[in-house]
C-alpha cells in the first residue's frame, strides 16, 4: 500500500494583476504562490466574471482531488476562557464579562501580513532615518525581530517585500544600533 501526502493548497480571492488590468486567481501550493496553477483571465467587467466562475470551479475540482487538500478559510479561529472578569466601555455602555466565559480569538490573514509590513517599515525606519531603535514597536530589538518571524510564518502568502533573510538583516543592524546606546 502506497500512501500519498496530498498537497495543500488554496485558492485565492480573485484579484487584479501586477500591472492592475487583468483578473486573476491566485493559487498556493504549501503556502507558496503557484504561478503555473494561478487563473489569469481577461480585463473588464467579463473577465472579473470569468476569473469568479473560474474560482468556483478551482475549488470544487481541489475539494475532489486526490492529490490535493484544499485549504479554506484563511482565519485561524480558537477560543479561551476567561480567567478573571472584565469590564469594557463601548459607546457609553460597560460590557462585563465574567470568569468562565468563553471568547473565541480569530487571526486574520490580512491582519497578520498588514502587520508584518508594519514591522518591516519600522526596521527601515530606525536603521536609515532615527538611527535608534526606540521607536520600534516592540519594547527590544528581539522582541521586535521575534513577532517578525512568527508573523512570517504565520502568513501562507509569503511576501515578495521580505524574506528570512532579510529579518536576519534587520536583526543584525538593530543590534548594532541597540549597542551603540540609541
């Protein structure tokens, strides 16, 4: 008997091209853009259209596939219990929740990549501009760096603005700047 892994792969949601005329429908294959299976349709009402019904086809045909295991949702849903109450003001109003509740947690993918970009942006901001590394989001350099890295592993798209590499670039000239006292 020869078991198989499937690949994982996921559908994207249809979307404009680098160039922002035509449609598209981006596929990932382990959490890496698949340019040879990604949906390149025409530009215009029509072709939004086509890359729609397109998707919807992609999805069904992996959902059937043998080879591959579609990957859903791009939201990582848990939940937690609450350890102590809380109160919360919202519009004029204080909300409590009790001990024992439940409060499910979501991660956004969107979030999370949005999030990503911001730290990298804090980098650049302290290595080439403020030349200190207070103005970083996280309260030290390796706090910073290390939600950098999980973030980075966290998101299934991969960025093309940055790579491990590049963290470990950025790791490196925020410590030296975080020597020098700044």
């Amino acid at each position: 008997m020869k078991i198989i892994e499937k690949k994982k792969v996921r559908v994207g949601k249809v979307k404009k091209d680098k160039s922002g005329e035509d449609w598209i429908v981006p596929v990932y294959v382990d959490g890496k853009f698949n340019d040879d299976m990604t949906y390149y349709a025409g530009s215009g009402k029509s072709g939004k259209e086509d890359a729609e019904g397109t998707r919807d086809q992609m999805i069904k045909d992996f959902k059937a596939s043998k080879e591959y295991e579609l990957e859903e949702s791009n939201k990582k849903e848990d939940s937690i219990i609450l350890e102590q109450d809380i109160a919360i003001n919202q519009k004029g109003k204080k909300i409590i929740l009790e001990k024992g509740d439940k409060i499910r947690i979501l991660e956004d993918e969107k979030f999370n990549y949005m999030m990503l970009d911001r730290l990298r942006q804090d980098c650049i901001y302290a290595i080439n501009q403020s030349k200190s590394t207070r103005k970083l989001w996280g309260d030290t350099v390796d706090a910073h760096i290390a939600e950098m890295r999980r973030l980075y592993f966290l998101v299934k798209e991969k960025p093309e603005w940055l790579s491990l590499e590049d963290i470990d670039m950025y790791e490196k000239e925020l410590k030296k700047l975080e020597k020098s006292g700044k």
